[in-house]
C-alpha cells in the first residue's frame, strides 16, 4: 500500500503547523518542502474543508491548525486525503461480482479488507500530537 502525494503532503503540512505553533503563508510551507504552490493549495483546501486546519486571508493571515493537535487523528486525515483505500480491485465500492473469475468463492478480499481495518486502526491510535511528540525527542 502506498498513499498518495496528496496525503504526504497534508501530513507534512499538519507536521509542519504543528511545530511551528503559528500560522504559516502558503509559500512558506511550500518552499520548506519544495513542493508546488498550486499543489499545495489543494490539498490545504481540503484540509479546511474537512475542519483540519483554518485558512485566514490578508496581511496577517496564513494557516494554522483548526483543532488541537491532539484531536487530530493521523487516520482520519488519511481517510479524508485518499480517494480510494482498495488494496485491489475487487474491494473497490459497488464492485462487480464477474470483475474477477475467482470472484465471489475467493477469500483474498476478506484477508486485505482485515489488513487494511487493521492499517487504519493503528493509524486512528496516533493523533498529531503523537507525532510532533515524536519529532522533538
């Protein structure tokens, strides 16, 4: 399993605010990890969107974590930045059952639908702040 640019992103993002303890521009958390303005900019919008961090315009303005970091699950933003978690193409949503010729006496999809409860799980255990604890030591 791998997660997606977006999603390495937002984490850094998150990581980023959470250390720094005050709102940062959008150049500045683009240039300390030398990625895309652009890029970034859509994955803050998702962020705010999903009430993970607050966008405020203007000459004091920037962005900054909307909650604590301790009510921010690693989970949950996982969640919210990937658009498809199917390890295969059988556990995708409303998924036919001819998509595989093992389909439906196969047993695989039951297996890597546990493994990946089980990923998501161990990710909703660590919030942010776990993380930014991590950080510092």
């Amino acid at each position: 399993m791998q997660l997606n640019l977006s999603t390495d992103i937002a984490l850094r993002t998150l990581i980023y605010l959470g250390q720094k303890g005050s709102p940062a521009t959008i150049a500045q958390v683009s240039e300390a990890f030398d990625i895309s303005k652009t890029h970034l900019m859509k994955v803050v919008m998702t962020l705010v969107a999903a009430n993970l961090l607050i966008s405020e315009r203007g000459r004091n303005g920037g962005i900054r974590l909307a909650r604590d970091a301790r009510d921010i699950p690693i989970g949950e933003v996982v969640r919210q930045m990937e658009n498809n978690l199917a390890l295969v193409a059988c556990m995708k949503e409303q998924v036919a059952d001819d998509i595989c010729p093992l389909m439906p006496a196969c047993h695989l999809r039951g297996v890597l639908f546990k493994a990946q409860q089980a990923f998501l799980t161990t990710l909703d255990e660590s919030s942010l702040a776990d993380i930014l604890a991590t950080q510092t030591k």
